[in-house]
C-alpha cells in the first residue's frame, strides 16, 4: 500500500509540474496546446543530454532547453502572429514528433541494443524521511519531486502576492485593461509561455531521466494533455493542480501496480489503463462552475 | 491660456479601412477642460488613444509641457502624467477595487495596505466613496467609473481623458462628474472629454473643439459659440427641426403584444425586471427610455424570447408565448433588431445574402427541400440594397466590410421583412450618423403607419420624442410611468429616468 | 468608424489564399531538404532518387492515394467542426471505432452475404459507430458545457483502451499468437479500382464524401445553420437557430467521417485490425485541414499531398545505401504546416497593408 503511494506521488511529479506550468500560461490567457511536445522534447532532451554528457544535470538542462525552444516558436507564432492556439498546438505537436524521432536517428543510428542511461537516484531527506508512513512516501523521492514541492507555494505566492501575479492575472481577464494600466500585454504572455515551457521540458524529462532510462517517441502517451486536462479542472489555481496531480498520479500508479501483480483478474488492464483518461471526461463533465479566465485563447490585437 | 499641457501636430492614423484622423493639430491648456465633440466614428477617440499610446499614429508629432515626446505605449502616456478612461471600463471584473487601482503600478511584492491608504485619501478628498475590498464586477457602472477616476488621480495624472464618461450615468450623476471635473481642473489640471452630446459640452466645458469624418471642424471657446452653430460643425448641416406627427388614440386600436407582470432576477439574485407590465397597440410606436441598463435589453430579450423570464407571461395576438421558442416567435411575425449588431445581429464574416436568410433558414422561403435558393437571396438581398439604399457593391459582399450604418440597414430590412406583425427595435441608431439615423427613423415610422406594433428602446431622449406615440421610463427593472408623448418634458423624464416618483423632485 | 470602404473582393482572396499555401509548402519542402543534410547526405540526390522510384513505378504512385484515403476522412472530421466553431481532437477514436466496427461485421458476415451488400452494411455500421462516439462529446458539450477539445482528446485514448481489450479477447485471433484478428475473407475487400496498384473502391469513397460535406455546408440550409452557429452562436441564437442541437449534429457528422475510415483501412488496405492501426492519422487529419483552411475541396488535395509526402518518406527509408529513417516524414509534415500556418499571418498583413495603401493613394472613393 504505501509502495503505491511512494509510486504515486513520484508519478504526480510531471503531472504537477506541467499542469502548474500550465495554470501560469492560461492565466494569462494563454492555452499550451503544445504541451504534449513540449513534455516530449522535454523528455528526448533529458535523454540526449544525459547520454552524450554522462552527466544529468546536463541532461535536465537540455531538457529545460528544449521545452524552451519548443514554447518559442509556439508563444511567437501564437503571441505576435496571432494564429490559432488549438492549430499551432497540433502542428507543434507533430513537429517535435517528428524532431525526436528524426535526430533520435541522425545522433544514435540504429543501434544494436536499446540506448539505456542511468536514473535519478533517490534521496531521502534526513530526518524527515524517518517520519513513519510520511517520510517513505514523500521524502525518498528523486529531486525532480522535491523541485515540484517547491514549486507548489513559488507558484501560489507568486500568483496572487506579487506585482508579476496581478499582471498575470489581469492580462488573462482583460487585457485591454492591463495594456491601458501600462502593461504590455503581448510581453507578459510571451514571457510566461516560454517560462511554462522551461518547466514543461523539465516535466518531461522527468519520464526519461527521472524513471524509465530510455526513450521512445510514444513515451508521453498523451500525459502532457493529462497535465493540461488538469490545470482545467484544477479551476486555474495551483492549489487545484496539486490535487487534480494526486488523483492522476494515484491513478497511474494503480495502473503500474495491477499490471505488474497480475490484477488483471480483477479487472481488464485495459481500463486501468483508461482510467486517467475516463476520469478526465467525467469531471470535464461534472464540473460546472468553471473559473476560466476570461480571455482564454483569444489573441490581443490593439488596433484594427 | 497660458501655456499648453499637450499638443498635437498634423496626427494622421488610417486603420485598415478608415482613415480615422486626417491632418488633426490640437492644444489643450493647463488648467483647461476641453470638450471633443463629434458624431460616432469622428476620430475623437483615435486621436485620444494615439496620445495615450493605445494606437500608433502614421503621421505627426506630440509635444507636452514644451518638448517633443514619443508615446509607443500607454506606459509612456502615464509616465508624462497621462491618464485615459476608457469608454468601456478598462477593469479586472474579478478582481477588487484596490487590484484594480494598483493594476500596472506596483513591482515586487503586492503592498495593498499602503496603497489603501493612498486611495482612501484621495477618495475622501474629492468625496468617491468606493469599498476598497469589494470585486469590480459586484460593483454599479457609477461606481465604477469613480474607480477608474481614482485610478488616473493614483497615477497623479495631470491631463485626464475622459471617452463618453455619461453615456453609463444618470443626469444626477453626470452633474456630480461635472462639479468633479471642475474642480479636478482648478488645481490646474487639464481635462479633455469625448462626447457627442452638446448639452454637457455647454455645461462644463472651457474650449469646444468639434471633429467631423476625421478632421477638425471647429475649435471655439465655449463663451462665443452656441448649439446651432456646434450642431452645424458637427453635422456638417443645419439640423432639421422634425415636425410632430399627429397624435393618436391607442385605445382605439387592436392590441398586438402584452407584458404581464415580467419578472427576472440576474446571475447575483438582483432584479432586472420587477414586475414589469404593459401593451404594445397595432399601429403606434411604444418608446422605451432609460439610463441604459436598466432592464430595456431584458424585456426586449424576453419578447423575442431569448431569455425565460422567472415569473410573468408575455401574450401576443391574443395567444400566451411565454415558453415558445425564438424560432416559434419568428414564425409568428416578430422581428428583432437587438442592441448588439456585431454580436446578436449578424454574423460579420458572411456574405449579406447569407445575413439575409439567417432567420429564414428553417422556413420554406429561400429553401427548397433543405437546399438554399441561391438565386432567390442573392435578388432578394440586391432588392434591399437598393431599396434601403445600402452603400455596398452587392449580394456577396462580406458583412464586416460595411460601415455600421450600412450593416443596420441590413439587420433592419430583414427585420422588417420578418415581423410582419410586430418588431422590436434596440436602440436602432446607436453609433450611427446622421444620414443613416433619419433614413431609419422614416423606416420605422412607416412600418407603424402599415399597422404593425413597434417598440423602440432609446436612451436618446430626441430618438424617444421623435419616434414614440407613448413612453415608458424604466429605473431598476421598473416601469416608472407610461404616458403620452404630450405628457413628458425633457426634465421630468430625466427625473424618471433617475428614479424620482413621478418626475417631480 | 467605416467612413470609407473597400469593396470586398472576393476572387482575388481566393487566389492570394492558394498562391500562398502552394509557396507556404514549397518553403517548408525546401527546408524539410536541408535536415538530410544532417545525415550527410545530399537532399537532391535524395529527393531525385526518391521521386524518381515514385514516378516510375505505377504501385507506388498507387500508394499515394492508398495513404490519402483515410486522411481524407479524419480531416474532413476536424474541419467540419471546425466550421461549427468546435474542436474534434478526437476522429482518431473515431476511426478506432469505426474499425471495430468494419472488422466485426466482416468477420461475422464475410463471405455469408454478397460483396456489395456488406461494404453497404459496414459503411453504414462504420458511420454509425463514430458518428455514436462523436454525439456522445457533442451532447456532453451541448448538454453539461464540458469542454469538447478536451472530452474529445480523451475519448481516443478511452476507444482505444477498448479496442484493445477486445483485441485481446473476443477478436483475438484463432491462432492466439498475436493481439490482432484473423483476417477478413476476401469477399468482404473493397474492390480494386486501378490494376497494379492498391487503389479501391474506398479512395473514390473519399473523394464523393468531400464533395458531398460541400455541398452539405455551402449548399444546404444545416450546412448554413451549422456555419452561422460557428461563426456567431449568439446571433444564431437570435435568429431561432437551435446552436446546441448544431454542436451535437456537427459532431455526429464529424464522428462518422472519421468512421468511414474504418471502411476503407480495413476493407481496403489492411484486411484485419491490429494495436496501434494507423496511430497517426487522426493528428495528421488535423494538420491536412489546416493546410485547406478547412475547405472540403481542398482537403482532397492537401490529403493527396500528405500521401505523398508519406510514400516519399518511405521511398527514401528504402533507397539502399542512403539509410534515410522513415521518421523523416513527420519531420517535414510538421515543418510543412508550421510553413503554412506563418503565411496565413503573412497574407492577412499584407492584405491589411495593400488596404491600407490604396487608401492613402486614394484609389478608394469616400
């Protein structure tokens, strides 16, 4: 029981990273439709980076690197060219596709036996991972889960007590507002994208560097979605994301548990499986007041 | 004056199908309230937000306090002690009065303590109390607008520009704005306002400067001009003095849609429309006024049936419609020009034909057997543009390419064209000029001489006199009293309009 | 504020929107070329090499259209929402969907009932069964308010969980060896339509549904009432225009479509259905009707090219010596429309800038 716990709370670690990358950017009116490649050149970069250098710090950078460079070209073409965000999320989405698989071969060939590199070790925490029950199933996680940790109160403080979290806001809800109280709309938008894709990448590497030690071009298996299916029904609040991240993570980690034990007696893998995602279209559904920022995937023109 | 706050030079900004200012030079005075006076679509607007950085001009200069400056954004306006009030409020609905206030003008950590005190001080100062902790959204359009004051006096702006700040305010508000700007301006600020209605400008402004299709047709000091000559800069004409149509008895004709005991409360549980009753007759014009939002969109969307009342009925032609739907009430002869062309009238990216038949697309008009009749619209729609003299090249123009005048000529000839009994119409000049206003007016009156019940909702009081055998005022989701024309001067309505029993004080 | 106007004109957006897709593509083909350079190898010998193999070999050229067929479907399933001002995500459920049904029927019925009576019937339970998953998303949209990108995305990876639990059970093959079905008898193919090559019956199939979602939405009064609801809910609302119904009419279509690909795949081509069939053409579905701005027409071109970018990246995976990875076609397909989607910026300023112009000149009377 606690094995699935420790396993779900290490399994939330991308999922809440992303979905609070995610609030961040659709607060500000922002959808990441790219998301799911944002996660999967993540993933690919942590892989490479770790790979080539032997070192994973060199790998979580270049993971961090390629969700940034991927948010580039989706914030300019959505932000200042003001193309649809749905749209551009689907061609961005089949680009890094396509990025990965392409240079996966031109770095590597075919290789002969499956690329492995080593991953992130556990640490637990002194004293606090002595706590009985708690301490095994927060604190002997790998630091991609204590960065989440962190993240967690960052983000809400930032949010809703700085300067830089009215901005956010305000720029989600009305931006004409904001443009007329000497924000610069675009700016603000821009700026967070690209940060919701550095942090989009490191959620993905969490899948290569953090867990599997290997890459395969169907590794997000539509996990980037989950996180933003989250951020959804986390009501735009990092507070909700952290919630909606458990019951996703608790979810996925039951999936690997029945898998791996036979459950299958009980009930099909196959809808454990599904579970995540059958969960995600009955809240979609059941949800009712929805606190969605006004603004949400309309581009700012200023003058026609 | 002795010195100029702000000046504008030879400012010429064309959008993508307007020119909207041409060649305009203005100056405005330390100290000095300005009016900007012009039609819809004048330019007033443009040239303010091209001095507040909203909109970049294609040619010309701005000079303040002496010096050329360069204004990209509207954070360098601020920076030179500009501020700028938006005609639709620029406010953050969920977020309180104090966020809103300090929206743009805080860094690092969120201080609302001290910034609290700040606008306490300036509230008490010039006498806006508004709570510092209630959301925006929650708030009354008065109010509102005094958060947007208090947020330009937070900035310490020097030179305020107000756009159209009465359209949302009762006369006894818009008194208390003036007194405000009055002595805003005697601690030697400047004031520009955007309006288009002369009364106000006679009342508080220091200098009139009067724009027309882009350019500046007048620039006079208040103490040597007069209405008819503003009028004429304005219009370009002598405004025509329209004679009044003969009085009629509307007890004597058939009534067409009755409203009985209307009731709806909004999303915060606050009635919109209290009880509201009344009979349209065949044959005359029902003229709704108001302060804008004071139910007239609700009851207009009640009778069309876009929005279920909580409690009432709406009868027409002797038969109980409440629960039918919109589609039903179309079918029954009840046309519908509703308040928003751009968002409930049409839809902008089609082509006219295909704005033409948008509520005929069930009946067996311009469909044969659930094919559209191309060739029948496409004549039908030429027919209309010429009738209604549309300035358009033809059928296959696409809506969003006509000026707002032409595309309410539109909505109107296929409103008219679709109640053939009765036709509500929301305000049906708003934004309009001149030409296109009394093209509508003698529309409308001719539909009411062909016998069908009409309903007009103004919050023009000269559309109101013009058009309406009887008048309704409504405050708060009431009915203050329905009368005849006759019956009503332009002081007492306004009493009603504010809520005053009665229209005496 | 319109005190001036031009006069729209219509012909020459037309011609401007092709003019610029055809360069868009032309743009990202020509920088698509340059990634094989990263393989050391010279992009015009590739690419010579490879059109030469295509063009010179009927089978091939075939397959272009086999690619595009299924193509076809799953994007005319993205834009006919889309006209709807809705996001089908999920025509590759759809099609899963659809391809359960196409492969049970002929399974059960193959070889049992003439050949034309069962493509009949599986078109029909094909439609059917994607048209029932996409009114399931349209009501959960009309009728909860639910988020319809979202509960469509979701439904592929729900299908697909069901497919493969069938798969692994009551169709699993007699054999048991593989999770995958027996194939279909021989009776139950779609017919070939062009000798020496896998064209069949389903490619014409294809082409007539485009035609007839054309004549649907620009020549039919719900194809007008759906396009009114996308462009203005509310004023369609005003004008007695049931949206909610539209939402869920437009998904069921738009499910169906996606569907029918069921038909073609597994009639068609594959003769038996498979984990992991065709993974991709639901998100390709969706570039495909970017490139056609949505126009059913045009869908038929765009899907012609993707097949051909698709035969060319495997063309070039099987030229000996070149070692070119078949994963190159996503490469260009993503470079391709990310092309593309730049130029519809590109062509609205330059639009917005030749008004602009002609105004100041003043060729446009006040």
């Amino acid at each position: 029981m606690i094995s699935i716990l420790t396993r779900a709370v290490m399994m939330s670690t991308p999922l809440l990273l992303g979905s609070i990358a995610e609030v961040f950017a659709e607060r500000t009116g922002m959808m990441v439709t790219a998301i799911e490649g944002i996660f999967l050149m993540g993933a690919w970069g942590g892989f490479i980076g770790t790979f080539i250098s032997g070192s994973i710090v060199v790998g979580l950078l270049t993971a961090v690197l390629m969700g940034f460079l991927m948010a580039l070209l989706y914030a300019f073409i959505t932000v200042y060219l003001r193309q649809q965000q749905i749209v551009v999320g689907t061609a961005m989405n089949i680009l890094a596709g396509g990025i990965c698989a392409y240079f996966q071969r031109v770095l590597f060939g075919i290789p002969t036996t499956p690329l492995q590199i080593s991953v992130l070790e556990k640490i637990p925490i002194p004293i606090l991972s002595d706590i009985p029950v708690l301490g095994e199933i927060f604190f002997e996680q790998n630091i991609l889960t204590y960065i989440a940790y962190l993240v967690i109160p960052v983000s809400y403080i930032i949010l809703f007590k700085t300067s830089l979290g009215l901005a956010i806001r305000s720029v989600g809800e009305n931006p004409e507002a904001a443009d007329v109280s000497g924000i610069n709309v675009n700016r603000i938008r821009f700026s967070t994208v690209l940060v919701a894709g550095a942090f989009g990448g490191l959620a993905g590497s969490f899948y290569t560097v953090g867990y599997l030690g290997m890459f395969t071009t169907g590794i997000i298996g539509g996990r980037g979605w989950i996180a933003f299916a989250i951020c959804f029904l986390g009501n735009w609040n990092p507070k909700g994301a952290v919630f909606g991240t458990l019951v996703f993570g608790l979810a996925e980690a039951i999936s690997i548990y029945l898998q791996s034990t036979g459950g299958i007696a009980i009930m099909p893998n196959e809808f454990v499986i599904a579970l995540p995602y059958i969960l995600t279209i009955a809240l979609t559904i059941a949800k009712r007041s929805f606190n969605v920022p006004a603004k949400l995937g309309v581009p700012y023109l200023k003058e026609s | 004056m002795a010195e100029n706050a702000v000046e504008l030079h030879n400012v010429t900004k064309c959008f993508s199908k307007v020119i909207a200012n041409d060649d305009v030079s203005l100056e405005i005075g330390k100290g000095e309230v300005v009016a900007l006076l012009g039609e819809n679509g004048a330019g007033k607007s443009t040239i303010m937000k091209i001095l507040y950085g909203l909109y970049s001009m294609d040619e010309g200069r701005i000079v303040i306090d002496g010096k050329e400056v360069r204004i990209k954004s509207p954070k360098d306006a601020i920076s030179h002690g500009i501020a700028m009030i938006q005609q639709h409020f620029s406010l953050v609905f969920p977020h309180t009065v104090t966020e809103n206030i300090v929206l743009g003008n805080v860094h690092g950590w969120l201080d609302l303590k001290e910034a609290k005190e700040k606008v306490g001080m300036l509230a008490k100062k010039y006498g806006f109390p508004v709570p510092l902790d209630a959301r925006v959204g929650d708030l009354a359009v008065g109010v509102q607008q005094k958060v947007e004051i208090l947020k330009a006096l937070y900035l310490d702006a020097r030179i305020l520009i107000m756009d159209e700040p009465t359209a949302v305010l009762t006369p006894q508000e818009a008194e208390s704005l003036v007194s405000f700007i009055r002595s805003y301006a005697a601690d030697g600020n400047s004031v520009v306002f955007i309006t288009h209605k002369m009364k106000e400008v006679m009342e508080s402004a220091d200098r009139i400067i009067v724009m027309r299709n882009g350019r500046i047709t007048g620039n006079v000091l208040k103490s040597e001009t007069n209405e008819r000559e503003l009028a004429r800069m304005m219009m370009g004409e002598e405004l025509e003095v329209e004679s009044e149509e003969e009085p009629i008895d509307v007890s004597k004709l058939p009534v067409s849609i009755e409203v009985v005991d209307a009731r709806k409360k909004n999303r915060d549980g606050i009635a919109v429309l209290d009880g509201v009753s009344f009979s349209v007759h065949k044959g005359e014009i029902f003229g709704i006024a108001g302060v804008s939002g004071n139910g007239q969109d609700e009851i207009c969307e009640a009778i069309s049936g876009n929005m279920k009342l909580d409690g009432g009925k709406i009868i027409f032609e002797g038969k109980d419609i409440t629960n039918e739907s919109v589609r039903k009430r179309i079918e029954e002869g009840i046309g519908y020009v509703p308040v928003d062309r751009y968002k409930d009238g049409m839809v902008m990216e089609m082509t006219l034909s295909e704005n033409m038949m948008l509520k005929s697309s069930y009946s067996e008009k311009w469909v044969k057997n659930g094919f559209i009749d191309k060739k029948g619209i496409d004549e039908y729609t030429d027919e209309v543009i010429r009738d209604y003299q549309v300035k358009a090249t033809g059928h296959s123009d696409i809506a969003h390419n006509l000026s707002g005048g032409n595309q309410q000529k539109v909505v109107l000839a296929r409103e008219i064209d679709a109640g053939r009994h009765a036709i509500i119409f929301n305000q049906p000049t708003r934004g309009l000029d001149i030409g296109a206003v009394d093209r509508i007016h003698r529309a409308i009156k001719g539909e009411k001489r062909k016998g069908k019940a009409v309903v007009v909702v103004s919050t023009e009081l000269t559309e109101i006199f013009e058009l309406s055998d009887r008048i309704c005022v409504m405050y708060r989701g009431k009915i203050m009293g329905i009368y005849n024309r006759g019956e009503l001067t332009t002081g007492r309505i306004g009493l009603l309009m504010a809520g005053v029993e009665d229209g005496k004080a | 504020m319109g005190k001036r106007e031009i006069p729209s004109s219509v012909k020459r957006g037309y011609l401007d929107a092709l003019l610029f897709n055809i360069g868009a593509i032309i743009i990202g083909l020509l920088i698509s070329a340059m990634m094989i350079l990263f393989l050391k190898q010279s992009p015009i010998t590739v690419f010579s090499t490879a059109l030469g193999r295509i063009f010179s070999d009927k089978y091939t050229l075939g397959e272009v259209l086999v690619k595009a067929t299924p193509l076809v479907f799953t994007s005319l399933a993205f834009a006919f929402t889309y006209k709807a001002n809705l996001f089908n995500i999920g025509a590759q459920g759809q099609f899963y969907a659809g391809c359960i049904s196409a492969v049970s029927i002929s399974l059960a019925l193959g070889g049992k009932v003439p050949t034309a009576l069962l493509i009949v019937i599986v078109l029909v339970a094909s439609f059917l069964s994607g048209a029932l998953v996409g009114a399931l998303i349209g009501i959960a949209k009309a009728k909860f308010g639910a988020n319809e990108f979202l509960v469509s995305m979701m439904s592929t990876y729900v299908v697909q969980a069901v497919m493969d639990f069938l798969l692994r059970t009551v169709l699993r093959e007699t054999k048991a060896e593989y999770i995958q079905t027996d194939p279909i008898v021989r009776e139950a193919f779609l017919p070939g339509i062009v000798p020496g090559t896998r064209i069949h019956l389903g490619t014409l199939i294809a082409i007539l549904s485009a035609i007839a979602i054309w004549v649907l939405l620009y020549k039919t009064s719900l194809g007008f009432r759906i396009r009114a609801v996308g462009r203005n809910s509310d004023a369609s609302e005003h004008s007695g225009i049931n949206s909610k119904l539209i939402f869920v009419v437009a998904f069921l279509i738009s499910g169906g479509l996606a569907g029918m690909a069921g038909l073609t795949e597994i009639n068609g081509v594959q003769h038996m259905l498979l984990q992991n069939f065709n993974s991709s053409i639901g998100s390709f579905g969706i570039g495909i009707a970017i490139l056609a701005n949505g126009h059913p027409i045009g869908i038929i071109f765009s899907s012609i090219l993707f097949g051909f970018l698709n035969v060319i990246g495997t063309t070039m995976g099987r030229i000996p010596g070149l070692n070119i990875p078949a994963s190159i076609i996503d490469l260009i397909q993503g470079i391709v429309m990310t092309s593309v989607i730049i130029s519809y910026f590109i062509r609205e300023s330059v639009g917005r800038r030749r008004e602009k112009r002609m105004l100041k000149s003043g060729e446009v009377e006040a």
